[in-house]
C-alpha cells in the first residue's frame, strides 16, 4: 500500500514538474491561454447562441451587414451571424483537430511499437508502407480519401487522419527502438509478461513525451489541412459552418465584404499558432535537455 | 559510387509500385463503377455492364491493379472518364505551370529563409532573433488559402498592382509564389537555425576560433558547410510538401496547373485523372528525395567513402 503511495506521489510530482517548467514559458501559455478561450466558446457555443437561430438559417433581409453592436462581427452572404458561425465553426475544427490527432496516435502507437519491438520482417514491412504513404504529399492523400469516401465530418476526420499516421509510426519506432533492449525490458520479459503487456505498460509510458510534443503539433496541422479540405469543397459541406468552408464561402464576397475573410482566417491562424507554441513549449518542459 | 546510384534508384521501383497500389486502392473505393461514371446516372444499366466489362472493371482487384501498371509501363494511364482523352496529355499540359510556381517558391523560400536562419543563429538572443523566431512561428501558422485571399484583397482589389487570377504573363505568378513559399519558408528558417546553432558549438569551430581565423571564414567555411547537409534534406523535403501546398495556392489564384486539376477531377469522379495526377507528383517527390541522398553523398567526404569501400 504504502508503495502504491509513494509511486503515485511520484508521478504527481513529476507532472508538478513538468507544469512548473511549462509555467515559465510565456509563449507556450499564451497559446495556452487562447487554445482555452476558443474551446469555452466552443464548448459553450450553443448557450451563447443556437445553432439552429443564428449559425444556419438564413436571413436575407439582414444579409452582409458590417461588424456592428447587433453582429460583432457582421453578418455573412445569407445574412447568418458571423460571430455564432465562428464559435459553431471552432466546435468542428478543433474536434477535428483533436479526435483525428487521436486516431493517428492510436493507429501510429500500434503500428510504431509493433515495428520497432518485433524488428525484421514486421519492420520492414511497417516501414516500406509508411515511407510510401510518406511519399504522396499529405493533402493529396487526404484529398484521395475524402474524395472515395464523400463529405462530411467523420470521412474528413479519416482522411486527415490516414495522412499522419506514418509520421507517428516513425516517431514512436525510433522511440522504442531506444528502448527495446533496455534492462527493465528483459527483466519484465524474463518474467514471463506478455509482448502486449511489455508494450503498453513498460514502452508506451516511457515514449509518452515526444509523443504529446507531436501531437500536440499535430493538432495545428490537423486544423489547417481540414480547413484547406473544406476550403475546396471536400472536407465539411455548407451549410455547416467550419472555418475553411466559411472562408470558401466568403470569396464571393470579397470585394464588398473583407471582414468575412478576415474573421474564420485569424481564428484558424490563432488556433494553429496556440498548438504550436504549446508544442515547443512541451517539449522543453518534458526533456530540458533538448532546449537549445 | 556508381553501384550506390544504381541501388538507390531499383530501391525506388518498390516504393513507387506501393505508392500506386495505394492511392489505387483508395480510389477504387470512391462509389460507383467507372461504366455509371463514364455514361452517367440516365444510362440504361445494359450500357453500363458491357462498358464496365470492356474497361475489365469487372476483374479480380489484383487483376485489375496488375494490369494499370501494365498500361503504366507502356506510357497509358487511361482515358479520362469526362473527355474520352489520354489523362496524360492533360498532366503534361498542366504539368509546366505547377513546376514553375513550385520551383520559384523553392528558389524564393531558400534565397530569404537560409540567410535569415544563420543570421537569427550567428546572433543568438538578439533583438533581430527574436523576431525572425516569432514571425516564423506566425508564418508556419497561415493557411496558405487565407494568406492568398488577403493577398489578393491587398495587391488586386484594393491597390490594383497584381491580376488575382489566371497564368498569362509572369505578373500572375507573383502573388501565388509568394502565398506558396510563405508557410514553408518558416518551416526552413527554423532548421536552419537550430542546425546552425548546433555546428557553431561543435569543437572544430571552437578549434577555428582558436586559430585566430576571421568570424566570416568560420561561419561560412567550417559551420555552414558543415550545417548544410541537413539544410539541404529540409529544402528536399519541402519540395514535396510544396507539391501538396500547390493544390491550395493554385485553387485560390485559379492557376490552371495540377492542383486546379486534381480538384476538378475529383468533383466530377474522374478518377483516371486524379490517380494519374497523384501519382505522377508523388514520384517526383520521391525522385527529388533521391537526388537529395545523392548529393549527400556528394558533398560528404565520410559517406562518400562509406559507399567507395562498399
């Protein structure tokens, strides 16, 4: 019992640690700080203002009004609240962003450990594939994907997806290639614990850092591949309001009304920047030796 | 060294093989067969059986596979669904336009991001590091579309310098150069200082240093040499990840190269087309990554001899 303490009050401490260390870096808490900001409003975005009333249904009497008391941030081509838009969008980019990191870290860890812990053939086979993926520029396989599977939120997520998969392969191989033949491995294989069990309770816990760093990064990617998707008309279909097929939808209307491209495209910018620097800011809060 | 070249382009044969089974298996699950596409949705079904038994779609999937490289090998990647013509005429005509917008950007990405890298790295800590630092971080930010729409709302509504669409003159280019080498020129700004940062702490130039040889000499003869290697894989890369970019770049300004073409065909179910145009652009990449391991070999003397004594 009292050894179950002690690990737990380990762990915590070394978590304290780690946030101290990331407290230090203004950078990475600003991105902290307007990650939080975009995601209260899109958690709260249907109390702050419904769907239904202010994000989709037209209103063609009001229709490009300029930013004023009533619209923060005007009104868009079929006179729908731009600012309801935003936040409606935001829900949709960063579940995009963050469930899609999810699945490929998850298909990646797989992939990665099986690779880098079984060596030969499984190796190599793992990593001809990735490097093949690897060769088709990103968005064109997402383009691919989306295209064979049709619109929508959960084909786009896939697509975007299957793009970053070989990256997280390759980082978590190399990870666990370092510490395939380390002593706690063999003890733990000694004990008779299966590969399965090695993997995911001696591994993965070890591989856990620069695995956050590149996810973490992963998420700013994620957010401007699908807005690009969306953006030419194969990621989320209109009238559902993400930031790329807003910013689609508002180049009909750029010579009378910039304030809609401006909008959807300092949020997208914002939010991947936040990633990005939280990103890097992880990195030397996990492993301070890596700080240039 | 001869024999390393050579290895190094059969090593490529199954790559590029997988690479085409891949994006082959993808589109082969975009719904409906290729006869519904080709007559469309009012045909009778008679016509579209016998076509899709003509076109062989009714084959085994390996059968089918083994046959588009077959027609590959010969130069025939099909016709296209929408026409009726060899798709790659059509990627041969386009082809020039995305190769010309790619390559400015390399040139123009590599011709400011380089220089400002080792000067934010010679002058660590400075005022002027920290700003090509942040401004790298907001440039690897932008949406390549969104930066393209502000440039046109600047350059071509507002001032009226630049046309916003269209390839005609090399004033077209202009802009989509620019919005094109513009997230990337952040990503190699960054390399190129950290991997200056980490030559300029190695001992030789320490040792440099000690011989009393010039801050000019140092930096250029024994750092800079030496950080290339890793400079030069990062412009390589960013080749292929510009390839991808184009397709953004060259929807917003309406350049008629491949990216534009590839979006078209896949509204309009080409899939002969699309595959053709992946296909053609994820060789290329995989030909420049070769001519980056190449010309590693070339530049360093160790892996050099590492492939004589081979």
């Amino acid at each position: 019992m009292e050894a179950v303490n002690k690990t737990q009050t380990k762990k915590n401490s070394q978590i304290a640690e780690i946030w101290r260390r990331l407290r230090k870096n203004k950078a990475a808490m600003i991105g902290l700080v307007i990650i939080s900001i975009f995601a209260f409003f899109a958690i709260f975005a249907e109390n702050i203002a419904s769907y239904e009333e202010f994000a989709v249904k037209q209103n063609i009497r009001e229709r490009l009004q300029p930013p004023s008391s009533e619209h923060i941030f005007g009104t868009d081509g079929y006179g729908r609240d731009v600012f309801a838009r935003l936040i409606h969008g935001g829900r949709i980019s960063l579940t995009i962003g963050i469930v899609s990191t999810a699945v490929s870290v998850f298909f990646g860890a797989i992939l990665g450990s099986m690779a880098g812990f079984y060596g030969g053939k499984i190796d190599n086979f793992i990593t001809r594939i990735t490097d093949a993926v690897m060769c088709i520029p990103a968005i064109l396989l997402a383009l691919c994907v989306a295209s064979a599977l049709g619109n929508g939120m959960i084909n786009l997520m896939i697509a975007i997806s299957i793009s970053q998969i070989p990256g997280f392969t390759r980082v978590i191989r190399s990870v666990i290639l370092t510490l395939r033949d380390q002593d706690y491995i063999r003890a733990a294989r000694s004990c008779g614990t299966s590969d399965a069990r090695i993997i995911y309770k001696h591994i993965l816990p070890n591989a856990i850092g620069p695995i956050i760093v590149q996810a973490t990064m992963a998420i700013s990617d994620m957010i401007l591949t699908a807005a690009g998707l969306s953006f030419i008309g194969m990621g989320i279909a209109p009238p559902q309001p993400e930031w790329g097929t807003m910013l689609s939808e508002a180049k009909e209307h750029i010579r009378y009304a910039p304030y809609l491209i401006a909008f959807p495209g300092i949020s997208i910018v914002l939010n991947a920047l936040s990633f990005n620097l939280l990103g890097d800011g992880l990195r030397d809060a996990l492993d301070p030796r890596l700080k240039d | 060294m001869l024999k390393f070249v050579l290895k190094r382009i059969l090593l490529m044969i199954p790559t590029i093989l997988l690479v085409i089974l891949i994006v082959f298996s993808i589109m082969n699950l975009a719904p409906g067969s290729p006869g519904r596409l080709i007559l469309g949705q009012t045909a009778p079904q008679e016509a579209v059986d016998q076509l899709n038994e003509e076109l062989g779609y009714n084959n085994p999937f390996l059968v089918r596979f083994a046959n588009y490289i077959l027609d590959i090998c010969k130069g025939d990647f099909g016709n296209s669904y929408r026409t009726g013509r060899p798709v790659f005429e059509e990627v041969l005509n386009r082809l020039p336009v995305t190769l010309k917008l790619s390559t400015c950007a390399i040139i123009l990405m590599v011709s400011i991001g380089v220089p400002i890298g080792i000067l934010s790295a010679v002058k660590q800590y400075s005022a002027m590091d920290y700003f090509f630092t942040i401004s790298a971080m907001f440039l690897a930010a932008f949406p390549v579309f969104w930066f393209g729409l502000m440039m046109i709302l600047t350059f071509s509504l507002h001032l009226g310098w630049l046309p916003s669409n269209g390839a005609e003159t090399w004033r077209h280019y202009i802009m989509p150069i620019i919005t094109l080498s513009l997230p990337y020129l952040a990503i190699v700004m960054r390399l190129t200082r950290s991997t200056m940062l980490e030559t300029i702490r190695q001992d030789y130039v320490r040792t440099a240093r000690a011989k009393g040889a010039s801050e000019k000499t140092v930096i250029f003869k024994h750092a800079l040499k030496n950080a290339l290697l890793p400079i030069i894989t990062i412009i390589g890369m960013t080749f292929g990840l510009m390839l991808g970019g184009a397709v953004l770049t060259e929807t917003v300004f309406s350049l008629p190269g491949l990216g534009t073409m590839i979006v078209t065909a896949i509204r309009l179910k080409d899939i002969p087309q699309v595959m053709a145009a992946v296909i053609l652009l994820s060789v290329m990449f995989s030909f420049i990554m070769l001519i980056v391991d190449l010309l590693y070999a070339a530049i360093d003397p160790r892996i050099k001899a590492m492939y004589k004594k081979g």
